[in-house]
C-alpha cells in the first residue's frame, strides 16, 4: 500500500513537471482562449497565420456554459490568455473590471482595427468609455423566420413589413385552430423586449444615466409584446421544441439568429422551399440586436504585441470571408459582404441587410441583471396578471437604482 | 439466505412485481438517453419521445470519437481516477481515526470537517483556485487532483459504519501485537468491505465525470479530461442533443461495469464471527 | 509507551485527509468569509485595492431581498417535504433489495441507481417531456381518467413539488447502496433468534433492522438534509428560479448573484446565513442523537 503512495506520488510529480512548460520563454507564443466549437475550429484556422508570421498559437477552446467561470478566476489570479473571445455582452463586464488592455493607442498601427470598418451596431461593443477594448470578430442579429406557404394562406405574399402587419398576420395564422399560434416569442429572451423597445424609438441615455424605461415609447413596446401572450398568438406556456413547431406549422413565425439556419436544414429538411427569412417588421425603425464575438486583449497578457497581430489577421477581410466559410459565422466587417458568397445568397442577404439597422445591448456591465428583471416583470403581467403600469414603474425604480449602484 | 427460505411464494412475487413496477419508472430517462444517442438530430426533441429510435443511426459516436482529442483526454480522466482512489484510502484512515480512537480535539476537528459539506462549492471556486496559483499548481494535473482528495462525506460514511465494529477486536489484536496500521489494513478494511464498495463507487464516478478543476486549472487542452472534451461540443445557441446523449451514453457504460463489479461486496456481507 | 502511542496514531490516521481539507476547504471558506464583509465585485477581483469593508451591509441588504427571503423560504419547502421523503424511499427499496439475491435482485440494484448516473441534460429533457403542460405524458395519462391539465412546472407551489419528485427520484441511489450495505451489517443470528421466538416480520423491522440501522440512518439523514439545504440543480436546470421566483433556492439565489452577476460579496453573504442554518439544523440532529445513545 505504501509503495502504491510512492508510485502515484511520483507519477504525480512526473505529471506536474512535465506540463509546466514556460510561459515566458520568447515571446513568439500567442494564447488564445475561443469558445466551444469554434475554440476547436480555430485551432486549425489559425495554422495559416502561424505560416504567414513567426508567431505560434495555442488555443484553448472552452466551453461555452463555462467560459465566464473561468475568465473570472484568469481575472482574479492574472493568469489570463493574450487573446480571448467574448461574447459583446460579457464585454462591458469585463472592461469595467479593468481586464482588458485597451487598443486606443494602437489603432494607427492595425488597418483592420479602424472602427469604420465595422458595421455601425458591433462598434458600440468595441467602446468602453473613450476606450477601445475589443476588435468585432464575428456578428449576428436576429431577424424574421416565417413559413412562406402558411403565411400565403393567411393573404401574405411576402413577410409582414411593419408591427401592424406582423399583429395581423399572426392572428390570422392563430386563429387556425387550438394549439396554432402566430409568432413564438421566447419568454426566457433577455434581448427581444429590448428590440420592440428600440423599434418604437426607444433609446437609452446612458451617459446621463438614464435609462428611460419610463417613456412611452419603451411602455407601448412592452404593451405590444405582452399583447402577444393575451390574445393568444404567442404560447406563454412552454411547449414543442421551436424546430419541430415551426416544421408542423403550429409556430409558423419567430426571431432567431443565423444559427437558426443549419438547425432548421439539418432537422427539417423536408421545409425546403417553404420557408423564408426577413429583416424586422417597422414601426418608426426595424431595429434588430447585435451580437457575436469580439477578440480581446487581456489586461495581464503576456504578449501583447502578438496578441494584436493575431487580432489583426483574423479581422482582415480575405481572413474573415474564410472563416465564414469553416465556423458558418458572419463577418464583422461590411466590406466582406460585398462577396458574392455572401450578397447573393439569399438568407445570408436578409442578415446582411438587418446588420445595417442593430444594435448591442445597452452597454453596462448592469445590461444582464437589468434584462433579467424585466424578464420577470413581463412575468409578472403575462402569468401573475400583474397591471403593467404599475409592474413598469416598479422595474424603472429597480432598474435605475442598478445603474447608479 | 437461511431466512429466504421461509417465505413465502406470493410474497416473493409481490415484492418481485413493487421492484420490477418500480424499476420500469426509474429507468425511463436512462433508457431515452441511450436510445437518443442512435437518433438523428431531429428526432431528439420530438413529441412525444420515442424509446426506439425511428431512424437508428451510429451517426453521433461516429462524430463523438472523431472530433474529440479522445486518446489524450482519457488519459487524463484514468490518471484522475487513480489518483481519487487515493484520496478514498485518506478518507477511510480519517473516518477510522475519529470511529475508533479517543484523542483531543476529535469532535472539534470532525466538527470542522462536516462544515466544509456545508456551503456552496461555488463560494470556494475562486479562493481555492489563488492557492492553488500560490502554490504554483495551476496548469498542472496535482493542481487538478488535490482540490478533490478529500471529501468531507466519505470521511464521515467511514466513521459511522467503523464507529459499529466493536473495540473488543482491536483491544484482542493489540494485546496480539499488532500494529495499528497493520490492524488498520488487515482487519478493519476486510470488514468494512461493504462500505468500501460503496465508496469505490462514489469515488469512480466522481473521478470519472470531473469537470469543473480540470478545465479551470488547465491552461492547455492537454489536461482536459472526457467531461470538459464532451462538453466542448456543445454550441452556445444550438446544442447538439443527440451527440451529447452519444457522449453520456458512452461515459456511463465504465460505470456500470464498475458498479456490478463493486456491487457483489455491498451484499456479500460479512460475519463477525468468521474474524476471529 | 502505550499512551504515547495512542496519543500520537489517531493524527497519523486523520492527517492527509484534514490536512488537505484544510488548505482547499477550511480556508477558502474563511476566505469566502472575509468576502462576505466586503463589496468584491469583478472589479475588485482584478484589482484589491478597489475592495472597500461595508461591514454588516450585505447581510443588511439580504434580509431585506424580497427574493432571498423567497429563496429561504422555498428551501424549507423543499427540505420538509423532501428529505423525509428519500429517505423513506430508499430504505424501502434498500429493504426490498435485500429480500433476495438472485440475480433479478443483483439486477434491480443496478436499475435503481440508474437515475444516480443518468446525465443531467438527458434527466432535463425527460422530466420537461414528463411535466410539460400540453403535449406532456403526466397530462396525457391524466387525460385519460379526465383529470384537467396540471401546471406542473408553471405555478409556484405545483413547481416546488414537480422538482421534490424529481429530486427524490434522482436521490434515491446513492442512500440505497448506503443502506443496502448497512443492512449487510447485522447479523444473521438475530434474525434466526428473533424467528425462533416466533416474532412477525413487522416486529422484526421495527425491533431489530430499524434500531440496527441506526448509524446508517443518522448518515443518510445528516448528509440528505445538508445536500437538500443546498438544492441546487434540479430548479437551476428546470425552471432557473421561476415562475414568478417560486421555485428559486438559497444555492441557485447564490449563484446568480455571485457568478451570472459577479456580486462575490454579496454572495458570499448569502452563502453563510445558508451555512448557519446548515451548522444549527446539523448540531441539533448530533444533539439529538448523542441523548439517543446515551439511553
């Protein structure tokens, strides 16, 4: 038994040595943290920049439901990567705390990091204050899926264009029968009450620290949505998966985002043809969200210089269509999508297109508790039957009271 | 057993059918997740679920070992493995410690270790995770191991099943010259083999399915273990069902051959008499 | 000499384990402690010097949380209902294991702790299908002997209960390989002589197995409540607190404030009110048991 201590202790101590290889040797190492599929897509991508340059790059994909958790012990003990992804509403948290070296200085340096090249919605998620701390990598915004067919049953040839349009449309296809519903509009969303919001002229003014939830425009929003669930034409109680609904036609319309793609080719092959994508119904905008990934550089990096070099190559133009093409990502950048691969395909068009009109979640590092109380108080009013005036006021108090804490 | 022998036949079927009536409830999630592992993607999530598969397919485990770095990851999960198998040998020798000897200090210290069962391990993350980077373990497998060694849990199952063999024995052994290791290893572990079973496999599955140290120590794949290699394979929007229940479904057959090794010893019992 | 030795063996037997307790529980949680005075956030995380004391504050500002006091509450909920009920289920089914050993027998062991290693994303889908309202099995089965459709996971309390079944469900495993090994323990001839006396079988579970199991209960029951104390994963992978906050636990309340929304302070505070009730519902049931074998 004590010889058996003896030889695992060893092993143990052979294991640790063995992989401590130095941090610090030269600094021709480039580390890279990546998210879950494309962390591991990655690793092989960026072979060709290791060709093109004398840097070596070492990914380390993690995965997604994760990721936060370590980035909070890198933080915490300074043992953070070069470069790390994330998602744009991890990065005013992030900022704020100071984790990320801000690139201001070096923006003459990097063609391909100057903030035109991007489009208009992904710079608010570079910015932190008059600092740059992060390059968009990749996007995406959510715009209309709908069942062409069905919604040419209900007197629509093409997607409806305006909030009126889509209330009409979705009462009709509702009023098929019981279980049919209009639109699905995902209850546990932090962002769509946030996109009604912006479509009705809703802005936040965060600069004075007001966050607005008491104007009118934000509060028809809100009624909008939630008239939704009282009228029938979204389900408020959970029900098929949305793939299967949209594919049976009991859910012929819902927002999502270019993932949604591949999920609906890949599990309901047979829909080809009967289905179609579109930019956002209007009211006085057709606002959509953006979202994706930026790549940042870590305040405690290593390599700094490397890490932006990195950076560099993987928002160049000619890099970006090619990873397009491997992760089945958006481009961040608008010159990209005057390729052809992506403006005359049609669903990747539609996208395209909403990119022009999207915006970030509000940009403090408040935005996920602030979005996650007005989850609840929709809550409130489309289960608990709660007087929207009164639950609105309520989350305007909290909100705020957020925002200055 | 002598007293089976007595009962009667009914009897024995009515227990048979609670068992078997029972079973069939328990195990309906069980018996989805291996199924779901040879469907198509779409077929998953579909309403109502299906036990047989529609469209049977070896599609997912294809994919599972294909794209997963496997050769390095189970490595890494066997070394961890081996290693808990130490950290059970430590909790055995504690529980024994505060069963059977009076010493200062023994309710204190065993107080001190019931609390550490008693709050979040999330609270605990990131302070365990700076002494680790104190000591310098971060990036490396100890730092990945000695977090889990020892289990306040184990320690305290080990007590309370020592704390019922009766000291008559040790007392007869020691007045036989026996060393206290030696009646440690050679007549208390014999006994309380039952215990040791089910510890073995606590302890397996634990090292088996560790997730969350192995992927906030590592700083390289290199040390990413099975759990952490699956779990990459989920997409922050879409999430692959089918190919995680593949990956569960395989994760859960060294358990199984695990547990019915172990589980002989759970019942096979033992007589205090045929010790002496 | 014997002294000595007597004096010094009991720490070589508890050493490694406590040493190692020390330095990767004992610690962090006096850590966690000095946490919970102050008002670490993510910002104070990268730099220490931005960490101020507010002393009291946080256990202050906790108590009056609408959804912490939510949280304690839903907790006892679910311990009061559901503690007493694993534990009846698994040393049932422990007792009906034990009845045989053919190798149905050796079978159903096996069966039984299925729910134990059953992948946690499998155990969701499922149990969604199971408790979902309108296309769900449990409403279907319903259906038939005309019972209306059950809001299983949609109203507060029905949801609180759905989890507690869930829950038991998944428990049941680990106590009945625990209790199925204490009942290995006792020895045969009790049973023989007890027969012999001609005593019924319900005489004989309640005068011989139940008091013989004794230490075996007082585990499962000390280690069930602490587990239960700190329910976590059931609500965070089926309802993530809701509806309306009904079913949202003192742990889950924990991890959202500490880790969705980086208020390690405040966290940390929450977790050691959790901690205390933990310590004085835990020395209440070694009290009890100390009177017990003191009779």
């Amino acid at each position: 038994m004590i010889l058996l201590i003896v030889v695992l202790s060893s092993i143990l101590v052979a294991c640790s040595s063995g992989d401590e290889s130095g941090s610090s040797e030269d600094n021709k190492e480039v580390t890279v943290w990546a998210m879950g599929e494309e962390g591991k897509l990655l690793k092989d991508f960026s072979k060709k920049f290791e060709e093109n340059s004398d840097y070596k790059v070492d990914v380390q994909a993690i995965p997604w439901d994760q990721a936060h958790d370590k980035l909070l012990t890198a933080v915490a003990s300074g043992n953070g990567p070069d470069v790390v992804q994330l998602g744009t509403t991890w990065v005013p948290e992030f900022a704020e705390a100071g984790a990320l070296k801000d690139l201001s200085d070096s923006m003459e340096d990097y063609d391909s990091f100057a903030k035109d090249n991007f489009f208009e919605g992904a710079v608010a998620s570079m910015e932190h204050g008059d600092q740059v701390v992060g390059i968009p990598w990749y996007v995406d915004t959510r715009v209309l899926f709908y069942r062409t067919d069905l919604l040419k049953e209900v007197g629509y040839n093409e997607a409806p264009k305006t909030w009126d349009e889509l209330k009409d449309a979705a009462g009709k296809l509702a009023a098929r029968g019981d279980d049919m519903y209009g639109l699905d509009i995902d209850l546990n969303d932090q962002i769509t009450p946030f996109i009604f919001a912006w479509q009705n002229g809703y802005e936040a003014d965060l600069e004075n620290n007001d966050l607005n939830f008491d104007t009118t425009e934000f509060k028809t929003a809100i009624e909008y949505y939630t008239s939704y669930f009282e009228e029938g034409i979204s389900q408020a109680q959970q029900g098929k998966d949305i793939t299967q609904a949209f594919a049976d036609g009991s859910k012929p319309m819902f927002f999502s985002g270019p993932w949604m793609v591949n999920i609906i080719n890949d599990q309901a092959p047979d829909l080809k043809g009967k289905w179609a994508t579109a930019v956002m119904p209007k009211k006085e905008t057709n606002t959509s969200s953006m979202g994706g990934s930026v790549l940042s550089v870590f305040e405690s990096a290593d390599n700094p210089k490397g890490a932006m070099e990195f950076i560099s190559y993987m928002t160049e133009t000619e890099t970006q269509l090619e990873w397009a093409k491997t992760s089945n990502t958006l481009p961040s950048r608008t010159e990209a999508w005057e390729d052809p691969m992506l403006k005359d395909d049609p669903m990747f068009a539609t996208f395209g297109k909403q990119m022009e009109n999207a915006k970030p979640g509000l940009q403090t590092e408040k935005f996920e508790r602030i979005a996650q109380e007005l989850l609840s108080s929709i809550e409130r009013i489309t289960k608990g039957g709660a007087d929207l005036e009164k639950e609105l006021k309520a989350f305007n108090k909290e909100a705020q009271s957020l925002l200055e804490e | 057993m002598a007293t089976a022998t007595k009962r009667s036949k009914p009897e024995k079927a009515l227990v048979i059918f609670l068992l078997i009536a029972g079973g069939v409830l328990v195990s309906i999630p069980f018996l989805w997740m291996i199924s779901s592992s040879f469907k198509p993607e779409n077929e998953v999530l579909a309403i109502p679920p299906t036990i047989i598969p529609d469209n049977p397919t070896i599609e997912n485990y294809i994919k599972l070992f294909t794209s997963m770095n496997f050769a390095v990851y189970l490595r890494n999960t066997i070394i961890i493995v081996l290693f808990s198998f130490l950290g059970l040998l430590f909790n055995a020798m504690a529980g024994y410690g505060f069963a059977k000897y009076h010493f200062k200090g023994r309710e204190k210290i065993f107080y001190l270790v019931l609390a550490t069962m008693m709050i979040p391990g999330q609270v605990t993350m990131i302070p365990v995770y700076l002494i680790l980077n104190a000591m310098g373990l971060t990036n490396t497998m100890a730092g990945i191991i000695l977090p889990g060694l020892a289990v306040a849990f184990s320690i305290f199952l080990f007590r309370q099943f020592m704390a019922t063999i009766p000291d008559d024995l040790l007392e007869a052994a020691r007045l036989d010259g026996a060393g206290e290791f030696y009646i440690f290893f050679r007549l208390i572990t014999p006994i309380a083999k039952p215990i040791f079973a089910v510890q073995g496999i606590l302890t397996f599955i634990a090292g088996w399915n560790s997730f969350l140290w192995p992927l906030i120590i590592a700083n390289d794949e290199s040390l990413y273990t099975l759990s952490v290699g699956l779990s990459l394979l989920q997409g922050q929007y879409a999430n692959n069902f089918a190919l995680q229940m593949a990956g569960a479904a395989f994760m859960v057959i060294p358990i199984i051959i695990i547990f019915s090794f172990f589980q002989k010893y759970i019942v096979e019992g033992f007589t205090m008499s045929g010790i002496k | 000499m014997k002294q000595l030795l007597n004096n010094r063996h009991p720490y070589m037997f508890i050493a490694p384990a406590v040493i190692l307790l020390t330095l990767f529980s004992l610690i962090p949680i006096l850590v966690a402690l000095v946490i919970s005075f102050t008002d670490m956030n993510l910002k104070g995380l990268a730099d220490w010097s931005a960490v101020s004391f507010i002393g009291l504050e946080n256990y202050k500002d906790l108590f009056s949380d609408a959804t912490f006091i939510k949280s304690i509450f839903n907790t006892f909920f679910y311990v009061i209902i559901g503690v007493p009920l694993v534990i009846i289920c698994s040393l049932s089914i422990a007792l009906l294991l034990n009845y045989g050993t053919s190798w149905i027998f050796n079978t159903f062991r096996a069966v039984y702790y299925m729910p134990s290693i059953t992948n946690i994303i499998a155990v969701a889908v499922i149990w969604g299908y199971l408790y979902n309202t309108e296309y769900g099995l449990f409403n279907y089965l319903l259906s038939l002997i005309s019972v209306d459709n059950i809001p299983w996971l949609q109203e507060p309390t029905i949801a609180k209960i759905s989890l507690i079944i869930l829950a038991v469900w998944k428990g049941i495993g680990i106590n009945m390989i625990i209790f199925l090994a204490a009942l290995q323990g006792i020895p045969k001839s009790y049973y023989e002589a007890a027969e012999m006396d001609g005593a019924s079988r319900l005489q004989v579970l309640f005068h011989i197995t139940l008091p013989l199991l004794r230490y075996a209960t007082f585990f499962v029951t000390v280690t069930t409540l602490i587990g239960w104390m700190q329910f976590f994963e059931e609500p965070f992978v089926m309802t993530d607190g809701g509806p309306l906050d009904g079913t949202i636990s003192i742990a889950l309340f924990i991890y959202q404030e500490g880790f969705q929304y980086s208020e390690f302070g405040y966290a940390a505070a929450g977790s050691f009110i959790l901690f205390a009730m933990i310590i004085i519902v835990t020395v209440f049931q070694f009290k009890v048991q100390k009177k017990d074998t003191e009779l």
